[in-house]
C-alpha cells in the first residue's frame, strides 16, 4: 500500500540558511499535518491543512511557513535556521472517513 | 486543551512475559485515542486506535489497548511481549468531532524486552 512520502530523508544546513522541506500524502487523503520531534522528545504538532487551507495552527515559529499544493502534497519552508531546529519533521496525512493519521519516515534536519 | 501523560517512561520486561504501558488523558471534550510504535530512527506507525464502541480494542502485533472513560486512562497491553517489540511507544489524543485535528503525544514509553 501507498505510504507517505517525505523529501528529503536528510537534511544538512547551517546558521541562519532556509531548508524546504516536502510531503506527499496517501492519495485520496485530503489533510496533512506537520510534527516536530526534537531528540528525546514527543512529536510537537507544528501545523495542519485541510483540502489546501490551513486547519489548525501549532507551535510554529513565525521563521516557518507552510502550504498545501492543488495536488495535496505539502511544503514546509523554515527559514533563518537555528540550532535549536535540529529535529526530526514528520509529515502525516489523513481522510476525511480514517480519523487515524498515518506518518512518513521523517526528515531529519541538522542545523551547524 | 488535551494532554496526555504516560506513567512509565522506561519499561523493561523479559521475552515472553506479560506488558502493560500506561497512558492517561484530560480533556474537556470526547477524544479519539491513539498508540504508536517508533523503531529506532524510523517514523510513527499506528498500533491501535478508539475512536468509539467497544472499549477493548485490538491491534497489530499482537497489541490491545482498553478505553477507561471513568479514570481517563487508556493502558496498552501485550499477554507475551517479543525481542523485536522493543521499540518506542507514544500514546496520543484527537479531539473527536472533527476528522483533521491534530494529536497531542504523552512524552513516550521506550519497551525493552530482554532475552
């Protein structure tokens, strides 16, 4: 069965540079969510879109931003890196009839 | 606002023997109840889920989870856990009502089964 697919796997960047990160839904799943999992810690809900329009809103820094495209896959633009953004960003995504999500591999991003 | 705490935040057990991993929720709202599994350096897979009914639910690996709406708890159970069901273990809620709300994680219990 399709998965979630998250672009890129890995992800190196330094101080102060944007990073881009990309989602692909399960096909036919409408809503994609996006999590942050810091080492040691739980997923941290970052922010949702439901059929291209943004759902629900996290801890999200104002340096990131978000978007859900026409084909549903989604973008997680994070700019002025800090190190503290060193994390795993796990995408997600879920139908409108399956209340349950289903996560991607995750993209794991170190800032130097 | 949910939150979900799971009491144990390590539990080691031996091969073949009974598990139990403990959650427990608050919310204001009726809530839609979740655990994942994370292997090391991999992605969140769904064990189970309650989403209404029956209280006991029944998941993959061998996995069941039971639905407390009275203590607010929703425990995960294994009769005879594996080497290879070590691994993370996240307990998560969704307030119901919707089909796209977001889940709020407990902090994760890590399984480790010794031979």
């Amino acid at each position: 069965a399709a998965g979630v697919i998250q672009s890129p796997r890995h992800l190196i960047k330094e101080k102060r540079e944007t990073a881009t990160l990309k989602c692909y839904p399960i096909p036919r799943h409408d809503t994609v969510y996006w999590y942050q999992q810091g080492p040691g810690q739980d997923p941290q809900f970052l922010i949702s879109f439901y059929e291209k329009m943004q759902s629900d809103k996290g801890s999200i820094p104002d340096r990131f931003s978000a978007q859900q495209f026409s084909d549903y896959h989604s973008e997680l633009n994070m700019s002025s890196l800090e190190l503290g953004d060193s994390a795993l960003y796990f995408c997600a995504s879920s139908s409108d009839v399956a209340y349950e999500q289903y996560f991607g591999p995750g993209t794991r991003l170190t800032v130097t | 606002a949910q939150s979900v705490t799971q009491l144990d935040s390590q539990v080691p057990v031996f091969e073949e023997a009974p598990v139990e991993l403990r959650c427990n929720y608050s919310s204001s709202v009726s809530v839609y109840l979740f655990w994942y599994v994370q292997y090391p350096n991999q992605g969140l897979q769904l064990l189970l889920k309650y989403l209404s009914g029956s209280t006991l639910v029944k998941g993959i690996n061998g996995f069941e989870a039971e639905f407390n709406k009275s203590q607010t708890s929703f425990h995960l159970r294994k009769p005879s856990v594996h080497i290879s069901d070590t691994a993370e273990y996240f307990c998560a809620v969704n307030p119901s009502g919707t089909s796209y709300g977001k889940l709020t994680f407990g902090q994760g219990t890590i399984l480790t089964v010794h031979p």
